[in-house]
C-alpha cells in the first residue's frame, strides 16, 4: 500500500463515519465508551495485542527472560449500522518490557506501543484498519553490560487485519502492514500476518475455557523470515472468555523477535505466563445488588 492509496482509504474511512446513520443494529446500539473487545477479539498468541500479564521464557542456548506486558483497549464511540453491523473507534496502548531472568534482573528493552483502531464487525466478520507508533529502547543496564550507546528506534504503520469467527470454536484471521515512517530507516516495510484459535470449551455456563492459539508473522524487513508462536491455555472468567478473568498458558515461539531494537535476531523459546483481563467494559458503573423482599407470608411465624 503507498502513501497515495493510504491517503485515500483514510479518506473513504472518514467518509463513512461522518455519514453513517444512527439506527439500532441488531444486538447493538450507538453509544459512547462501548465495550472494546466486542467487535474484534484480542488475537491471543500476537505478542503485540495489548494485554496484562507477566511470562517466563527460557531461550534454547540463552539464559532465562522474563516479560512484563501492560497494556489494553478503550472503546471510544460505536455507530450502529442498522441491520448490517456495526462500526467502532476505540484507542489502545502498551508497554511492553524484557527482563534477564537470572540474579541480575537487568531491564533488557522496552517498547512503547499506541494504536487507534478502527473495527467493523458484519455478522462473522470482523476488520480492524489501524494506524499505529512504536517506540523501542534499549534498557540502561542493557547498554552498561555492552557499552553500547542508545539510538532511537521508532516506526509507525498502518496495518489491516480480517478476521472470521466460524461459530465460537474456531477462528481464523490474516492481515497486512505497511510501515509509513522508520527510524533508522528499515530497506523493507511491508509484513503479513495469519493465525488461528480454537476453543474447546464453549459454554457460558462453564468458568473456564481452553484454548490454542497460533500466530504467525514475517516481515520483510528480516527477509520475509517466519515468527511462529503457539500457545496453548485455559482462562478462568464467565461469558465464553470475553469478560473478566485470568488466562493460564504455556508456548513456543521461534523465529525473528517482534521488539524494535532486535529484530534482526533469532530466537527459540519456550515460556510460559499469565495474562489477566481486567475490565470488559471500562466505565460501567458495577451492577446494582439484587434486593429480595420479603413477601407477608414470609414474615409470619
């Protein structure tokens, strides 16, 4: 995608927000701080998705790591697009650290991470167009043990991502990016993205959902070589893993590393972690206690 066709997919983008009518969809309505995970799932195995959560990892060869991940979505206004979907504009954020595991503890990097995405969700279907920044830095004790001196590292990009729910089992999704701005600058900037989830545990009545989730990545800027992660879990929450809850996990991930300042190293690992799901809806107001009153026959001896 060039900055010509960037232009106009952002104009027709603006276009239909500005004009869509306020009409009550199916299942949804037009409102403001609607709930941000809704219409487009966070992709659970995507290591940028912005998440809490806390992970060890022990690299083939290497010493041990630890992540620390905090990050998270805000929806921002929903239009309802009478009875064929629904369109959504929420902000998100991230920071997301490496650590080396052994008695040092020293912070390794750090990446800074915004995006605004853009979600619409027809039926099945769900596409997130968004545009995001990047900021990656290296950690001061990382420089002092290498003496090495800091240099920026920042890109941001836009990027398409599709995703189709076959029932609640299964889904499979797949994606594009094009970096717009990088520093330094990178000689390649495009990216692709597919991946799939699948779920073995689908009640609503169940606390607990089991899940495997695969995601892969490559960029061509490290010669189109392959980022693979699976990750394999369970989360304990109410309504089908969408709410509140705390996921369990282990994974193998091999391939290219996704933080800026590394992205020309390799790297086999294997890890395993928490991820927790503080708020589904942020700015709404706790549920009212149900009161049960007494009927007159109740109190009579």
């Amino acid at each position: 995608m060039n900055r010509s066709s960037l232009r106009n997919f952002r104009f027709v983008l603006l276009a239909l927000v500005l004009t869509i009518p306020c009409f009550s969809a199916a299942g949804y309505e037009t409102q403001s701080f609607p709930t941000a995970h809704e219409l487009f799932s966070p992709l659970q195995a995507d290591p940028a998705e912005p998440h809490f959560g806390f992970q060890l990892g022990f690299p083939v060869s290497h010493t041990a790591i630890a992540r620390i991940d905090i990050g998270d979505y805000l929806g921002l206004y929903r239009w309802a697009l009478d009875d064929v979907g629904v369109l959504q504009l929420n902000v998100g954020g991230a920071i997301n650290t490496r650590f080396d595991a052994t008695s040092s503890h020293n912070l390794q990097v750090v990446d800074f991470y915004g995006n605004v995405p853009l979600d619409l969700r027809i039926k099945w279907f769900s596409l997130r167009s968004m545009f995001y920044h990047d900021s990656s830095h290296l950690g001061d004790d990382y420089l002092r043990e290498n003496n090495l001196v800091g240099q920026s590292n920042s890109w941001e990009a836009w990027r398409e991502t599709l995703s189709v729910q076959v029932y609640k089992a299964l889904r499979f999704y797949g994606g594009y990016q094009q970096a717009i701005h990088t520093k330094p600058n990178w000689s390649g900037r495009k990216a692709i993205q597919g991946g799939s989830e699948l779920y073995f545990n689908t009640s609503e009545k169940s606390f607990w959902h089991s899940y495997w989730a695969n995601d892969v990545q490559a960029w061509e800027r490290s010669n189109w070589d392959v980022t693979w992660i699976s990750q394999i879990g369970f989360k304990t929450g109410d309504a089908f893993s969408k709410g509140r809850g705390i996921s369990y996990f282990v994974q193998f991930k091999m391939g290219p590393r996704y933080e800026g300042q590394f992205y020309q190293n390799k790297e086999t690992i294997w890890g395993a972690g928490l991820k927790f799901v503080l708020s589904d809806h942020l700015f709404q107001a706790s549920p009212t206690p149900e009161i049960r009153m007494a009927s007159p026959s109740e109190d009579t001896p």
